[in-house]
C-alpha cells in the first residue's frame, strides 16, 4: 500500500497583501493571483493592528502600529506605497526581521508640479479673488489684481534637494526663470544653477520658501519661530513635506500679524486637521488634504510600484528598494531564500 505525501504548494495558506487603502485597479490585476488583497476596514492603529495580523505584506498609505509587527508571525514586508518612511516604525519591522521597502520617485513630478500651482496661486491672490467674486462680485475681486505677483524674477528657496526639490527646481528654473538657492543635507546634490545656502540664509533670502525635506529629528521644527521672523514680509511658504517641519502657533501668530505673506500647507502635524483650526480662517492660506503627490496618474505609478515590489517579495526575491538592508540576515533565518 502506497501512502501519498500532500504536495507542499498545495498545504501553504494563500498569501494574504493587506493593504491600508485601495490601489489603482491596473495595480489590483497586477497582484491578481499572487495572493488574497484585502483593504483595511478602517485607518486606526488597533484595526490595522488587528487585521494585518495575519498578512504577508503590507502595502502602506497609513501609520502604522509598531504593535503589528510583534505579532504577525507571517509578515514578510512592509511596502510604502510612495517614498516617506515616517509612516512605517521602521525599528520594528527590523526588529521582527521584516523588510521594509518604498517606491521613491514616482510622484516627485506630480509634487512638484502641486508646488509651483501653489506658489502661483499665492502670488495671484486666488482664494481672494475667487472668494470675492463669489461673494462681492466682479469689481471687488478684481482689485486683489492689482497687488498680486508674478512668479518670474522671484527667488525660489528650496529645502531638500531629493527627488522632489529636484524637480522643482529644474520647473522653476526652467520653466520660470527663477533664482533657485537651496539648503541639503549633500550640497552636492544640488542640481546645476542651484546655489547653496544655509537654512537661516535661505529663509532671508527667498521670496517663496519651499519645503521638500522629510522629516527627521534635525528638521522637526526647522521652520522655527525665529526663522519665520528672518521671512521678508511678502515671502509665502509651502509645505509638502511634513507638518512637524514647521512651528505652527508661530506661523500662526505670524499670519495674524501680516509678518508673511501667506501659505500653501499640504501636510500637518495632526491629520486629518481639525475643522476649527486657524489655517482656516486665513484668506492667504492655501489648505490642502495631503494630496500633493496624489493624481491617478501618479497612484497608478506608486501602485504599480508597490505591486512589483510585493511580488519580489513573495517570490522569495529582496525588494529593489529595500530600506533597512540590516534585516537581510534576520529575515532570511525567518523565510530561507
């Protein structure tokens, strides 16, 4: 009598990618047989917890709790769907012998582009001109006209010379014609025509201060009380890195004042921001819902990416981007090659 051995490819539960939000469909067909994609029923930290337990990869838009990673004995990786890691407690997953993956670059254009709209519609005095034509009509509106800017011959500053700064400053030099100066941890990362400065010289010197660092113990903060005071008067900021970068109570107080000349914030320190919080009651400040980097055309690229690096991953390959290479020898004793 002969007894079969049950084939092992047959015995091993489905892959499990848990993913924090929906992805592009064209992102959805590409994973399409590689395993079972279920999307979070619900962006807190104890629902991610709790049901990314069992999953095999993470596909990450949302925080996640360093908690997932002490109980979840199939995790392979945790795969940001973008470029930041501040959404991922990367000292976990390392801990835990779980990879750590992102997809740089894919919406710096896209960030960039969100960044000279910005500045344009600061110059312009837009959400005054909008909202009195609305409210007041024609005429009233069209006297904002007459003390709004141009974006040429203004001096762009840029802190954060990575993919996004790049790209903006290549637009704004380019495609404006501004003066572009610029503070990065690698000065020689600065592009060509880029001249570097200190962050305190760059806040003096600029006309629009742009923001494109992440965030780290060294810029939370950055954009301090005292350097918002070395702003000219007319100078506008925006923000698309991290809501931490900047002092709020001293922008805040700085806007009431008429010290700046206004701001275009896309992230802040606690999201989604409250309803009644001051940004709102500023006609000089543009907010907006995180969503610089966010068009279908670049959640079809950070989706995309996304899949491919999940199905690195799941066929027992290492991730192209691997963030935490540290863990190489830890999660290999976990899932041998």
């Amino acid at each position: 009598m002969t007894t079969s051995i049950p084939d092992a490819r047959f015995s091993m539960p489905e892959p499990l990618i848990f993913s924090t939000h929906p992805l592009h469909p064209l992102a959805q067909q590409r994973l399409a047989g590689a395993g079972r994609l279920v999307v979070a029923s619900s962006l807190d930290t104890a629902t991610l917890g709790r049901e990314g337990r069992e999953a095999d990869i993470v596909i990450v838009r949302a925080p996640l709790p360093p908690s997932l990673f002490d109980g979840a004995p199939r995790l392979r990786a945790a795969v940001r769907h973008g470029a930041g890691l501040d959404m991922i407690p990367v000292d976990a997953a390392t801990e835990a012998g779980v990879l750590v993956a992102n997809v740089p670059g894919v919406n710096a254009r896209t960030v960039a582009e969100h960044v000279i709209f910005a500045s344009i519609a600061l110059l312009r005095r837009f959400r005054q001109v909008d909202g009195d034509l609305r409210s007041r009509g024609w005429l009233v509106a069209r006297e904002h006209s007459n003390s709004g800017a141009d974006l040429t011959g203004k001096t762009m500053g840029i802190v954060g010379m990575g993919n996004v700064g790049t790209n903006v400053a290549h637009i704004a030099r380019n495609g404006f014609g501004l003066e572009v100066i610029a503070n990065s941890r690698r000065p020689e990362s600065l592009p060509d025509g880029a001249r570097f400065v200190t962050v305190n010289e760059l806040v003096s010197e600029a006309d629009i201060v742009v923001l494109c660092c992440p965030l780290t113990p060294e810029t939370t903060g950055l954009i301090s009380r005292e350097r918002i005071a070395m702003m000219k008067s007319h100078a506008v900021l925006v923000n698309v890195s991290r809501g931490p970068v900047i002092d709020d109570d001293a922008l805040i107080e700085a806007l009431r004042a008429k010290r700046v000349g206004g701001a275009a914030l896309d992230v802040f320190p606690t999201q989604p921001l409250p309803p009644d919080h001051p940004y709102f009651c500023f006609d000089n400040v543009i907010v907006t819902p995180h969503m610089a980097g966010i068009t279908e055309n670049s959640m079809l690229r950070m989706g995309i990416g996304a899949a491919e690096e999940t199905l690195r991953v799941l066929a027992g390959r290492l991730p192209v981007n691997l963030c935490n290479p540290e863990v190489v020898e830890r999660y290999r004793k976990r899932f041998p090659a």
